[in-house]
C-alpha cells in the first residue's frame, strides 16, 4: 500500500522532524512566521513550506494581522496524535511497573 501524502495525514506530517520542532515550538502561544524563521534557524521559504503541511493537515491555524501571519496549535487536530501515542504510553507504563516489582522482588529476597 501506497504512504499517504504528507499533505494529506497528520501522521506523516508530523514524521518530518523540522514539522515536530515547529509544533513544539507552538504549543505554548501563537508566533508570527518571522519569529518561527529566528526560532529554528530555517530559511523562511523552508519554514512556511512546512506550516503549508501543518495546516493543510489541521494541526495548526493561520491568523492575518496586517502583514504578519501569526499561528498556533489546533488541540483538535492534534487529539488524534495524542490519542494513538497514548496507547503506547500506557505499554511502557506497564513494562516500567513490571521492572519495579522484579526489582523490589529482587531486592527482597537479598535481605533474607
């Protein structure tokens, strides 16, 4: 099966780690792109490339004031991410409880 376009699946767009570094970099508050520019380093060209992805994709929104193109999360877009990773974060959690207890069992029959 063919990999969907990463302008047409969050999860692929978020495979590009310059994408990620955007996203974080976001979560906080909105940031014109110029700020974004001076933030990674990019060129600007390269970074509205990608926030043309994260839109497209829903993970952000644009906001127009005068000149300035200002953008921020989109928590709904983002639900879904956070949902499928939490699947996994529910796995280590349990294989961490399982090393604890194997470490305290451990440590247990030593004392004896």
């Amino acid at each position: 099966m063919a990999r969907a376009a990463t302008t047409s699946d969050a999860f692929n767009a978020v495979a590009e780690p310059w994408r990620r570094e955007i996203l974080n970099y976001l979560v906080l508050r909105e940031h014109a792109v110029g700020e974004i520019v001076a933030a990674t380093g990019l060129e600007q060209p390269s970074v509205s490339k990608h926030l043309r992805v994260l839109r497209d994709v829903g993970l952000v929104h644009a906001r127009r004031e005068g000149r300035q193109i200002f953008y921020r999360t989109n928590a709904a877009g983002i639900r879904p991410l956070h949902e499928w990773t939490s699947t996994f974060e529910k796995f280590w959690r349990h294989q961490l409880s399982r090393i604890k207890e194997r470490a305290e069992a451990k440590a247990e029959s030593e004392k004896q």
